[in-house]
C-alpha cells in the first residue's frame, strides 16, 4: 500500500452553529469508518493564528495565518491506497468535497 497526503485547501466557515459542526464532524467521522475501513493514517485541521514562511535559518518571508490566499490550506490527511487511482476514488467520495477543494497527492517513503 501507498500513503497519499489529502491538502484540504479552503477556508473552515467557523461562524456555523455548534449542533452544525458537530453533524459535519459525524458525517466526516462515518466516511472514514465506512469508505476508508482502516486506510486513514492521519490528519488535522489547521491553526489559523500563526504560521511562519521561512527561506533560511535567519530569513522569514512571510508571518501570517497567511487569510489572504485563496488557495489556503486548512488541513490535512494521509490515507492508505493501492495507487494514485484508488487514492482518487477513496477521496471523491469525502464530504468536505464541494466545501473544500481536495488535493491528492503520493507520499514518497524517505529514502527514495
């Protein structure tokens, strides 16, 4: 099996209602039980408040929650998948599709 890193590019609507959030979350929670069944590495949304460019040891380009990208990140998985095809299918049929843009991509072992 590879592992493919999921990049959820777009931005969380934190303005929901709590009872909203929490059937989002129980929606997502089904597909990686049921569709995913033991393939889900890993993965998180993240921070908004802070976050760093760094080009060098003394260099920052860039302090941000970087909000002004169109194209932000705001998270993250890593699934198991017997291929590019497969890893494909698994993720078109998450439910932050449509919310968010999903970008699939292969996680070379180090070392290779």
């Amino acid at each position: 099996m590879n592992q493919f890193l999921i990049l959820v590019r777009g931005h969380y609507n934190s303005n929901l209602p709590p009872e909203e959030t929490q059937k989002h979350m129980a929606i997502f929670g089904e597909w990686v039980q049921k569709v995913l069944d033991g393939r889900y590495v890993g993965g998180a949304p993240l921070d908004e408040s802070e976050g760093r460019l760094l080009k060098s040891k003394t260099e920052v380009l860039t302090d941000g929650p970087f909000m002004e990208s169109k194209e932000m990140i705001s998270g993250y998985m890593i699934i198991s998948a017997k291929d590019f095809k497969e890893a494909t299918e698994l993720t078109k049929q998450c439910p932050l599709l449509g919310e968010y843009l999903l970008e699939v991509r292969l996680l070379k072992p180090m070392g290779q």
